[in-house]
C-alpha cells in the first residue's frame, strides 16, 4: 500500500475509531475494495490528513455538508466520531441552525433528530 493509505488509516482510526474501521475491514470484499482505498487514500489520507484547519472545524464543515446535502446516511458515524475531534454538541446545534438557514430547515431537523439519538447512544455506551 501507499504512504497516502497508511497515513488515511491512521488518519481514519484516530478520527473513527478502531472498532469501527475494523468492522469496515472486516466487511470488505473484492467489490468494494477499489471504494475503500478510494476513500481511506482521498477522504482520509488527504483532506481529513490536512493540518490546514483543525480536526474540530473539519468534523464540523463535514456534518454540515452532510446535513445540507442531505446525505443523512453518515451523520451518526460523524457525530460519533465528533468524541475524537473535539466538536462539541453546542457545536453540533450551532451547525445545524447554520444548515437551517443556508440549506433548509427540514434537513437541519432531521440532521438534529440523527445527533440526538447518536448522542443518546453514545451516552448509553458509556
């Protein structure tokens, strides 16, 4: 594999956790493979890697984007891994009132409604 692998995995357990990417691993078969090196090289490797900006402000423009495109599916693996990054829930609610305005409220809406479970499971993880 290729330094940009080794550095997005780092990269992706430190942000994710171990159990989740061992999970993912564990899952990923001929098919997907090319995708999993894709995202662990490109999302992980190279944008997440970025010191430019602090894992807090890119966990934070991530669930934005997430929410404002509403692509809700990764939502809760994000609001799980804002424990690694430093985001806070006041964060998280200054996020989604951003996305309210600028990208909708019912997307906002159902982004909170995904945090307040996650959060809600984190809690009962604890």
């Amino acid at each position: 594999m290729s330094d940009r692998h080794d550095k997005g995995m780092e990269v992706r357990r430190r942000v994710l956790g171990d159990a989740h990417v061992d999970r993912a691993e564990a899952a990923k078969t001929e098919f997907d493979a090319p995708f999993q090196t894709l995202i662990t090289e490109g999302a992980w490797g190279t944008v997440w890697a970025s010191d430019a900006i602090s894992p807090r402000e890119r966990s934070m423009l991530t669930l934005a984007l997430l929410a404002a495109m509403g692509n809700f599916d990764e939502i809760p693996m994000h609001i799980r891994a804002t424990a690694r990054t430093g985001a806070s829930k006041q964060d998280v609610q200054e996020v989604f009132q951003h996305v309210a305005i600028y990208a909708g409220v019912p997307r906002a809406n159902h982004a909170l409604k995904l945090a307040k479970q996650t959060y809600a499971e984190m809690e009962d993880d604890t």
